[in-house]
C-alpha cells in the first residue's frame, strides 16, 4: 500500500470536505436561533452560482463578482426565513420542512428553465495548476476552498463574538424567551441567522464551481454530505464541523479509489445513520437536558 498515495487522496479529500462543513455550518446559524434549519440549503449553494457565473458572463469582473454573490444569497436566505419559515414558528408548527423543501424544488425547476440543464464551467483567476507540498501535490483552487472557508467562519465568529447584533444573535441561541424580555427581537436575529446562512451557501456555490461545474443537480450530490456533517458534528459546534467535514471528505475520497466511485457517498451515510442510532446530538454535541 503506498502511503503516498494514501496521504495525496486524504488531503484532497479533505480539502473539499471543507465545502460540506461550509454547508453545515450554515444549518448551524439558523438552528442556534430558531430550532430550524433550511432543506433547501444545496438549492441556495447552486443558485448563487448560478448568479455569479451570470454576472461573470455579464462582464463583472471576479473581484466584484463575489460581494454580488454574497448578497444574493443573503437575499434568498431572507426570502427563506421569510415565505418558509417564520409564519411556522409563530405557529409553533413543524411546517417549515416541507416549506423549505418544497422552496428547494422551485428553485431546481427555476435554475432548469433560466440556464439550463447543462452542466457549465465556472472561471476563475486562481491557476488550477498544482504545486508540490511535501510530496503532495495541491492546486491553487484547492487552496482557495480551505482559505475561504476558514475567512467566512472566522469573520462570522467575529462577528458574533465582537459586535451588538452579534451578542443577541448569541443571546437568543442562548434563551429565546429572556432574550425578548431583555429587549432583543427574536424575529430579526432569526432573519438575520437566515441571511448569514444564504451568505455562507453561496459562498460555498462560488469556491466548489471552479473545481466542480456549476448545474441544476449540483446540489443533490452537497445537502446529504452536509448534512452528515452537521449531524455526526452536532447543531451547536462550528469547530465540530470542521473537523467532522475534514475526515469525511477524506474518507469519501479513499472510499472511491480503493472500493470504487459507487461507493463514494457510504461513509456519509454510515456516519449518519451511527450518529442517530449511538449519540443523536453529534460527536460535539451538547447532551440535552429536559426539564420535568
């Protein structure tokens, strides 16, 4: 068995296991504020790229390319929260799954019928070329997924951590209800958990195209793997995600060269289903505690 070979399919795995923890960690925004989280996240990851690759046909150039990404994700995620979820919660209903779900099939059928069903390929000014570290050869589209990554999760922390909205965003994950009575309105942290979290997915749309393409089903093939992650790492640990991102993208990618490409999606789906049947809320995870 060549270690080399070994350690070359680890790290590219895991690298692009850093996309399905960009994803998860997006659940995460939304879940910390309102208990619910978007299933129609990957349709917001293809859409966003699907907007950028338009504004690059358009003549945009790159640098600008990826704020207007940005905003339109954080715009979609508004209209999430908005049409989807927020009249469920006020009800205290469960039905913002099938409503998300269901936003997630119009916008596959709208991506379809706007560009296409083709899969595109999306540009890039970063060189696809691959360097050497160590033995292991890395390109520069590789990299800009780990630094981009780790950019919008750290300036989201930031943010969270150093600002006034970000404090009542932590202080209504922390307790809903004494976060009202402090004065914090709960139904604009959640919008603004569903903007941070349309951000975050096309931010990931605009790393993964370069690599991947961009078309309708790309998103089919991320929300599982995200959400594996999400779930193996647990709603309430942004570190947990990365970590659990990292080792799955790396199982997936030896999983595929030593089984078979059919084989690629079992480890995302084994670490699913033992997360749910041995520790439900994830590896990082905090135990519930229910009162009675």
């Amino acid at each position: 068995m060549n270690l080399d070979i070994i350690a070359q399919m680890a790290v590219s795995g895991a690298l692009m296991g850093l996309v399905y923890a960009l994803i998860a960690y997006g659940f995460q925004l939304t879940f910390a504020t309102s208990k619910s989280i978007n299933f129609g996240q990957g349709e917001l990851v293809m859409l966003s790229a699907f907007f950028s690759l338009t504004l690059l046909d358009l003549g945009v150039p790159y640098w600008l390319m990826v704020p207007g990404g940005l905003m339109f994700g954080a715009a979609m995620g508004l209209v999430v929260e908005r049409a989807c979820v927020r009249l469920s919660l006020e009800q205290k209903s469960e039905g913002w799954i099938l409503l998300t779900i269901i936003f997630g099939l119009l916008g596959f059928s709208a991506a379809e019928n706007i560009w296409g069903r083709d899969d595109r390929p999306f540009p890039s000014p970063i060189s696809a070329d691959a360097m050497d570290f160590f033995g292991i050869s890395i390109t520069g589209l590789e990299i800009s997924v780990a630094i981009g990554v780790f950019l919008v999760m750290g300036v989201i922390e930031l943010f969270k951590r150093r600002t006034l909205m970000g404090k009542a965003f932590e202080a209504v994950s922390a307790d809903r209800d004494a976060a009202e009575l402090m004065g914090i309105s709960a139904t604009h942290t959640i919008m603004l958990s569903y903007g941070l979290s349309g951000m975050v997915a096309a931010m990931a749309g605009i790393l993964i195209s370069p690599i991947t393409t961009v078309g309708p089903t790309m998103a089919s093939a991320l929300i599982l793997k995200a959400f594996s992650v999400a779930v193996v790492a647990g709603l309430d640990s942004g570190f947990g995600v990365v970590v659990i991102g990292i080792c799955l993208g790396a199982l997936e990618s030896l999983t595929s060269f030593y089984l078979g490409s059919g084989w690629r999606e079992a480890p995302g789906l084994i670490l699913l289903i033992l997360a749910l049947a041995v520790r439900p809320n994830g590896v990082f995870g905090k135990a519930s505690i229910r009162k009675v």
